[in-house]
C-alpha cells in the first residue's frame, strides 16, 4: 500500500503528516513558519525522518500558481508575507525528496479532504470557507478540485456593504472586500477585541450578514450540495446558525431547493475533520493529483 506525505502550509504554521487517510496517520509534526527556506527545510526533515512516502500533497496558503503547465507551478506568488513571495515550494520538496508532488491551496486542500472523508463525503458539488487570519474558500466541482483561470479567491469577493457601515476593511489590495469586513483581523480592526474576546451581538450578527453575502454569491455561481463552513472564527457559538438565517433571508426564496428552506442545518456544516481538515486534505491530494 501507498503511504503519502501531507502538508498544510499556513501563513503562521506548516502541518505535516504521513499516512494514508484519518485512521492512519502514522507520524504529525506542527513547525512554525519563519523563513521559507527554513520552513521547507524542516518539513523536508520531517519527511526524510518519518517516511519514506511515495508522494507528497501540499495546500498552501497563497496565492499559489497551481495550474500544471505554468513555468511557476508549485509556487507562493504574490502573497503580502513578508519573504515569501515567489517561492518555489512544491519544486523545493520534489528535489529534496525525489518523489512526486501535488499543489493547491489550502483551502482547496480542506475541501478535498471534507469531501473524502468528512462532512461532504458521497456529493459531487460542495464548496469549503475558511474564515481566521484570511478568508479563503475552495470546492469541489464534479468531484474534482476547482482550478481555472487561478484558483478560487473566495476572501476577496466584493461583497456590498451593510447599511450605515463606514469601516474601511483591511485588506491591503482591496480594503472593504469579504476578507477586508469579515476576517479575524478585520474584527479586531473594527471592534478592538479579539475574535474569542468579542462578545457584543451586533458584531456577530454584522459578521454572519458579511459572510452570508459572501455565501449567497457562491450558492447562486456553483449550486454546491453543501457548503462547509470552517476556520477560528467559525467556531464561535451560534455563529453558523446567524449564518443560516441570513442566507436564508438574502435568497428571499428564490432557490426552490429543500436544502436551503427547512434543511439549511444540513447544509451549512461545519468541517467533521475539524483542525485536521487541511493536513488530511494534502494526503487525499498526493494520492490523487501527484505529478513526478
């Protein structure tokens, strides 16, 4: 049997995991993510440690160059982090370990490994949210990962603004887009609180309001079977059910589709890997669209 490698590359931590699936994770390692060039080092370590693996999937916080025949797959393109941008990540581990590789974005990575093994398990169409440090969505299409153009940059949609809200948002690119409204920094910037700290109910219910408008527009472009709602943020108690009515409330009955009237709760979920949603992601991608 096969035995892959995995890794979740976050902004702020890199998970690496070898195994094959949730029941068999054989060896995990959290490393923080300093310089890149440490960072990749020591995942390397790890695998060359912990293995030998026979492929390694990798989701990576971006934006990431995943299409197959760029001259630039496998990289970190045009991220704000400082000493991260254009960094060939997939490349770097490929030559270390001599094995094939698969790349996407982290997100992307989550929806997989949901769509295997978690919440969105036996549906073809499901899209995947993350809400923390960033906003990122990612989704399976057909029963494949969603690519085009780029990949999806669900965090920057441009979301109209809530009656009487001047906040500027915080996105460096784009200011008051879903990332720049609703992120946990954007919270912080907006309320002066943490995320865990916030307890003021108008700053959630303004919260789920952003992220269900974000939310609609996926549900009107993709029609997914089920959305999986994820990240720090998300945890907060009650947040999925403010979600639910509000996107309930914005499509105003327009969709006529059972899931999205009195099966909502069935419909926005959040992840059942919980925190292991990215890591176990990257296996099912080294097993699946590993390229030498």
């Amino acid at each position: 049997m096969s035995v892959y490698g995995g890794i979740e590359g976050g902004g702020s931590k890199w998970v690496c995991a070898v195994g094959t699936g949730p029941d068999d994770l054989r060896a995990s390692e959290t490393i923080p993510t300093t310089s890149r060039d440490e960072t990749i080092g020591g995942a390397v370590a790890f695998f060359e440690r912990e293995g030998p693996v026979d492929a390694v999937g990798i989701g990576s916080f971006g934006p990431v160059d995943a299409h197959p025949s760029s001259p630039t797959w496998g990289h970190i393109t045009t991220t704000p982090k400082p000493g991260w941008a254009n960094t060939d990540v997939a490349g770097a581990v490929r030559r270390a370990l001599g094995v094939p590789v698969a790349f996407t974005t982290d997100v992307n990575a989550a929806a997989l490994g949901e769509h295997r093994w978690g919440a969105a398990q036996g549906l073809e169409t499901i899209w995947y949210v993350t809400v923390g440090t960033g906003i990122g969505g990612g989704g399976v299409v057909g029963g494949r990962l969603l690519h085009g153009l780029v990949h999806p940059e669900f965090g920057h949609l441009r979301v109209p603004r809530a009656d009487g809200d001047g906040f500027a948002g915080v996105c460096p690119f784009h200011g008051d887009c879903l990332e720049g409204l609703a992120s946990g920094p954007a919270l912080e910037a907006r309320w002066g609180r943490t995320p865990p700290e916030l307890d003021d109910a108008r700053a959630w219910e303004l919260e789920a309001r952003y992220l269900a408008l974000g939310l609609v527009s996926a549900i009107a472009v993709l029609s997914p079977e089920r959305i999986v709602l994820g990240g720090g943020v998300a945890k907060r108690d009650g947040l999925h059910e403010l979600v639910r009515c509000e996107v309930r409330d914005l499509l105003n009955g327009y969709v006529d589709a059972p899931a999205l009237d009195g099966e909502i709760d069935g419909y926005i979920v959040p992840p059942a890997l919980g925190a292991r949603a990215g890591v176990l992601g990257a296996l099912a991608l080294a097993a699946t669209y590993s390229r030498a």
